[in-house]
C-alpha cells in the first residue's frame, strides 16, 4: 500500500463484493475507489472486463467486446452496467443488458488467471530438448524429484514436472509414475498383538532403546517372487543413510539368513558389522524365527540383538517397505520374474543401481555417496564384499533393463 492508501495486489472475493454493492447503490468509481482502497481506474477496468450478460441463456458469460446500445445511459458510460438502473433486475425491453456480479467476476478473474498460467514459457525447440530428456529418465524409473534435482539448468521445479505429466505433455501420463498409483487398503483391520518372541524383543522393547540406537537401527525383511520360486532375497535396510541391501537366499528358512549374516560379519568384521547391524528390527516371518542363532556370531559371541515387530505390523519397520518399491521398479511383479534364476551378480547390479539414486530426503545424494561420506570405511568394505558399485546418473536405470542388460553381457538368457 502506498502513501495514498491505494493497494496494488489482486482484488479479492470481499472487493468485488463492494464494488457489485457500491454499483447497486449507485455510487461513483472514485467513491467505490476509496471504500475498498484501490486506484479509481482498478474499479472501472473491472467492472468492463468482468461484466456479464444479464439476459436468459447468457447469465453469467463474459461481455467482452459484444456490441452494446449506446442510447442506454447505464451502458455508454460509467458503470456500463445495469446495476443501480431503477428498471433492473426487471426486464427494460432491451436486448443488450448486461450486470456485473460478484460471483460471476470472480470466476471469470480466476478462470483468466488459470489460464495464463497453462502451457509452457519456452520455445518450441527448446522444449523438445528439455522432453527429450525428461523421457528418457522417466523411462529408466526415475522420480520427477531426482530428474530435478540431477538437471538444475532445466530450472523446473518438481510440482511442474507432475503438473505436465498429468497433462500429457511428452506423450506421457500419471500412469508412468509408480508412487503416483494408490495402494489399495486392507478390506479388514485386525487387532494388533505382541510378538510371540517374548517381551524383551518386543517392539515396545525396540522403542524404550536409545534414540541414537533406533535411530541407526537396521529394518530387515524378505522379497519373493512367484509363489513356486524357492530362492528369496534378505532386505537389510540401514536407516541412517537408506541404503538397503539385498542378498539371495537359496530358501527361506532361518538357516539361510543366518547364514547372510554370517557372510556380511566375516566380510566386514566383527566390529563394523556391530556398528552397522547391532540392532535389527524385523517381522514376525517364520525365517527370522530363530533369533539365538540370528545373534549369535560364528566365534560364539554376541554380534547383534534381534527385535520383532508386533503381529501383522509390518508400518512399525516402515522404512524398509517403503523402499521395497524402489527395488520393485527393477524387479516388478506381475512379470513372471523368476527368482529361482537370479544369482549373485544380478543382486550386484540390482544393488548398485538401486543404491546409486540421488535421494531428495539426503539432499540429492544417493545412499552410497552419504554412506561413502559418513562411514567411508565401512562403504568400501560392503561394497567390496556385495559387489556393488556406484552408477552414475546417467547410465542409471531403475527397471529391469539394468539387469537384463548386465546377463546379456554375460551371455545369459534375460530375466521376465
């Protein structure tokens, strides 16, 4: 506001009520100006711009610049509507009768404000080089955040990205989004239990541990396939840094994670394995059921403690199902991808591809690189052991190219 009192930002719903009073009531521009704080020619430019046809099968589209009877003294000058014409709303016999509305100018305000916000502030062809590379990146199972992020001379923030896709720009659609699909609820709600595990690894035990020991917790689970595949993955997801491994099981039976774990502690010792998997936080699933020897190390001491998650609880380790979905992106389901074909390379490949997306939640950084700043040593050695490696961005891909790329190179046949 200016020292004159005058406002300079949009009128509101309030202002143009005023004005359609102030008009009713036959005042002057300059009189309707002052009460609401605006300058004399605001007032008149909106009345003319958003004044509308006042006749049956018209009400409520814009004038413009429809011819109008300048023998009526309302509609050749000031207020060039209706309103405060002692014959109005009654008909006058007049075919050009035209108002101004609140409402209707309101819609009308809104509807052109919508309207010179649409399309793109490019040229053409510059256009097509920034579609050309959000395409490609969506193709390989990237995020609009990450595509952002990785291209900051694209200048585009992630809402607009979503805002085009949903409008089919690119030739694209909400459909090529995966965290864009719902998830379908549960039709029951059962009532949460304990775990049968007894009450020292109870969740409840989980959350009176120390805020840093939960917080640097790691969530561990398992992945199949198609229901007759024998072999299964063992997610371990480290919360500090998101980085999530995944090991191939030839079953899933106890003995087998014990056995990853008993493979991860001779790989990175006993004392970075403690730091990085001293507290592991699971669910109720018949392959973590033996939670002694799951503790218990191959020198006979104690290398980790176990926690469970009470019965069908499974949001309580939420992290780790959350980040199911990026690991899904390369193994999708519904594909009839068999798990019983996959081997240690493939779980290599996935790994790195899937650990090297940059993370808006880790300012861009992938969870390799924020392992690789936090822990360096203990980065090197997991990925030494797994096989993993960083990707960089644009030879990444988050389907199942990544895999079946890598077989072909190996001369074996593609998965799916």
């Amino acid at each position: 506001m200016d020292d004159q009192g005058v406002r300079y930002s949009r009128l509101t719903k309030a202002d143009r009520r005023a004005i359609e009073a102030g008009l009713a009531s036959r005042k002057g521009c300059r009189e309707i100006a002052r009460s609401i704080g605006r300058a004399p020619s605001t007032v008149a430019d909106e009345v003319k711009r958003n004044r509308t046809w006042a006749k049956k099968g018209l009400r409520g589209m814009r004038v413009g610049d429809a011819p109008i009877d300048e023998k009526c003294a309302h509609l050749a000058s000031w207020p060039w509507v209706c309103n405060g014409c002692f014959t109005f709303p009654r008909a006058c016999g007049r075919k050009e009768r035209c108002e101004y509305s609140a409402i209707y100018a309101q819609a009308l305000a809104d509807s052109a404000l919508r309207d010179a916000r649409r399309g793109i502030n490019a040229r053409e062809e510059d256009f097509e080089r920034v579609a050309f590379t959000i395409r490609s990146d969506l193709a390989r199972g990237l995020s609009p955040q990450q595509i952002c992020a990785a291209h900051p001379h694209l200048r585009l923030a992630p809402s607009t990205l979503y805002r085009w896709i949903s409008r089919g720009y690119f030739g694209m659609s909400n459909m090529d989004l995966r965290r864009q699909v719902g998830y379908k609820p549960r039709r029951e709600k059962r009532e949460i239990r304990p775990t049968s595990h007894g009450k020292e690894r109870s969740y409840a035990a989980f959350l009176e541990l120390a805020d840093a020991m939960r917080d640097g917790a790691c969530e561990m689970d398992t992945v199949i396939g198609r229901a007759r595949d024998g072999q299964c993955l063992l997610t371990l997801y480290l919360r500090p840094c998101k980085l999530q491994l995944a090991l191939l099981l030839r079953n899933k039976a106890p003995e087998e994670v014990a056995g990853a774990l008993d493979m991860l502690e001779e790989a990175l010792g006993g004392a970075m394995f403690r730091s990085l998997f001293g507290c592991i936080l699971t669910d109720n699933g018949t392959e973590f059921c033996w939670p002694e020897r799951l503790e218990r190390s191959r020198s006979g001491g104690k290398r980790c403690r176990i926690y469970y998650c009470d019965v069908r609880a499974s949001q309580q380790k939420a992290a780790c199902e959350r980040n199911h979905v990026e690991l899904r992106k390369i193994l999708p389901k519904g594909r009839n991808i068999a798990f019983d074909e996959l081997d240690e390379r493939d779980c290599s490949v996935l790994m790195s591809h899937m650990n090297s997306q940059p993370r808006p939640s880790l300012m861009g950084l992938s969870p390799l690189a924020m392992m690789r700043a936090a822990m360096p040593d203990a980065a090197e050695a997991i990925m030494c052991a797994l096989g993993m490696e960083e990707v960089p961005y644009e030879k990444l891909d988050m389907t199942l190219t990544a895999i079946n790329a890598d077989r072909e190179a190996r001369g074996m046949a593609p998965l799916g």
